[in-house]
C-alpha cells in the first residue's frame, strides 16, 4: 500500500468517535455515517457529539464516497449489524483495500424470539471475506475504552492479521505518544478473546448491581476466563490467545470500568431491571448480552464445564434468582485452581 494520508472509519458511535481521534493524529480521517443529522454536525459544526474535531476530519453517507477516497478502512459497527453495513459497501470496495474492523462479537441468524437460529456463526473478518473482494484484512482489539482514548489517557492495542502489511499499515497511522499498537497473526484468537470477555464483563457489572465487592468481582473474572479458554481450546483457539491485550488485557478494563458498556449493562439487570430495560437505558449497544448466547450454544455443544456462563445465562434469559446462582458456584467443587495444560 502507498503511504496513508487518510483513512476511512465506519461507524457513528463511541468507539467510532475515538478511532477517529486517535487516527486523527497521524492522518485525514473520513468518517462514515447512515445519519445525515451526524454527517452535517462533523461537517459543518466541526463536533462528533460532544467532542470538537481537528480540521483533518471529515464525514460523508455514502459508502462509495469513503471506498474511492480511502484504502484504508476500520469498520466500527455493532455485530448485529454488520453484515448488512459491509454488504452495502461491497460493490465499491476492491481487492487492494486493507480493512482492519474493531468489533468485538458474532455474526449469527436469530429466530423471532431472538436466540439463535441455528449452530452457524461467524466472526467479523470471515464476514468480510464472505460479502467482499477484499483479500486482506485483521482486527483491533484490546483496552480501548472509548471514554479514556477521549481523555488521552494511554493504552494500546492489537492488530491481529495474517498479512504483515495489514499490521503494519494499522500500526502506521494509530501509533502515538498515547497508543501503543501490538501486532499479532492469531486473528481467531484475537477476535474470540475479544468478544468472548464482554460476557464476563456483563457478569461483573450484575455482581456490581447486587453490591457484592470486588472479592467477587475477582472470582468472578477468573473463573470465567478459565471458561473463556475451554471455549477458545474447542474453537481452535489455545490459552495464549486469552492471556495477552486482546484477551485478559481488555477483560480487565471491560469487566472493571464503570465506563464499560457491558459493565453498565450487566450493573443495570443486577439492580433489577429486565434486558428491555437495560437496552432503553443504554445509549449504545452492550455485545455482551448477545455473545452471551453464543457462549452458552458452544458450551452445549462441546459438553463444556462453564458454570460461570450457566449462570449469566440463566440469569439473564431465564430469569433465574441471582443471588441463588451465586450460592451455587461458591459450593461447586474447584479442585485444583488452574489446571491448564
């Protein structure tokens, strides 16, 4: 790829608005929006919601318009949504663009009540592979809470691919003073780890809602990641992938930080209010509740000890007593404490 001197961004929420702060550093940044109310206020207001954006900041609705003027994508989109998002740029988009997408779920078909339809799932990347002629393509994942990448505070993260100059065409235009970039081949890993832990990080903002310490918090993130890597191990994926930024690294910051979304989620249905209502309170979509499905489809159909994601499950679809859930996983027999091989 010649040199990047602009970089195109997909999507319109929180993280999109921090990416696009973060690439603004190193390059002209081209956002793009379905909503012309947000185009017109980046254009013409110079604000993405509340934050005033640099002069290399632009936004356009059309999908065309961003796949001509950049090569250089980042897909930003909830995972519900992101299939008709890509599909709706793939008549534009060409073999020699790079897209390096930063969302952290699974693409899978939903009967009407909302569970999953059948056992077919897919990541992101293999929905770009799927809906486009782009041969080359990876992911972001790690710590990124949006809310501190806005406050400048440092952090970093992952660009997982199997192609070193995707890597390096990322690692180019987000290196800063205040972000580290990490780069990675394991894009499975990447991508489990990171939508996996959104999971725990719903389980920790419940324990939160109930007011039951960080003692919990603790056993809770533990446990549960033990869970994560069976799922990662059946999947194809091995520990390691879990231990690094894009697994324990970002489940740190997702299952701890009040700014978390699946952090608030989790905390707004341990204080008592149903899915509907955490989902009406929200702003922003939590993945969390929807991977959470997923977990709970693998762990049955690999026969799965995950105790952990039994009861989030539970507690969230099935309307299960909480406080009873917890009761449970204390007395359950953990014999030895790590037992990884």
């Amino acid at each position: 790829m010649k040199e990047i001197t602009k970089v195109g961004v997909i999507g319109g929420g929180s993280f999109g608005k921090a990416l696009s702060h973060l690439l603004s550093k190193n390059v002209s940044v081209l956002v793009y929006s379905r909503r012309k109310s947000l185009v017109d206020q980046i254009n013409n207001e110079r604000r993405f919601h509340d934050y005033q954006v640099r002069d290399n900041v632009s936004a356009v609705q059309d999908p065309e318009a961003l796949a001509q003027q950049t090569k250089l994508i980042f897909p930003v989109v909830d995972s519900a949504g992101f299939r008709s998002v890509i599909k709706s740029f793939a008549n534009y988009l060409k073999p020699d663009h790079f897209i390096i997408h930063g969302t952290k779920g699974f693409d899978f078909n939903q009967n009407e009540s909302g569970f999953m339809a059948s056992e077919a799932f897919h990541t992101m990347s293999e929905v770009i592979a799927q809906e486009t002629n782009v041969k080359r393509f990876g992911c972001l994942a790690g710590p990124n809470l949006a809310s501190e990448i806005m406050k400048d505070l440092p952090t970093g993260g992952v660009i997982a691919s199997a192609y070193d100059e995707v890597i390096n065409a990322g690692n180019k235009v987000l290196s800063s003073d205040k972000y580290f970039v990490f780069g990675s081949h394991n894009l499975l890993g990447a991508e489990l780890a990171g939508a996996l832990k959104n999971v725990i990080a719903f389980g920790t903002g419940v324990l939160k809602g109930k007011n039951l310490g960080k003692n919990m918090e603790a056993m809770l993130i533990t446990k549960g990641l033990h869970e994560l890597i069976y799922i990662g191990e059946k999947l194809g994926v091995n520990a390691d992938a879990f231990l690094g930024t894009a697994g324990i690294g970002d489940l740190i910051a997702t299952a701890t930080s009040p700014d978390s979304r699946n952090f608030k989620f989790g905390r707004l249905m341990g204080e008592g209010k149903s899915i509907e209502e955490a989902k009406k309170e929200m702003h922003e979509v939590a993945e969390g509740i929807r991977t959470l499905r997923f977990a709970k489809a693998k762990i049955d159909k690999y026969e799965i000890t995950a105790p952990v994601i039994e009861m989030l499950y539970k507690f969230a679809y099935e309307a299960f007593n909480i406080d009873l859930g917890i009761k449970i996983l204390m007395k359950l027999p953990y014999m030895p404490d790590v037992h990884f091989k």
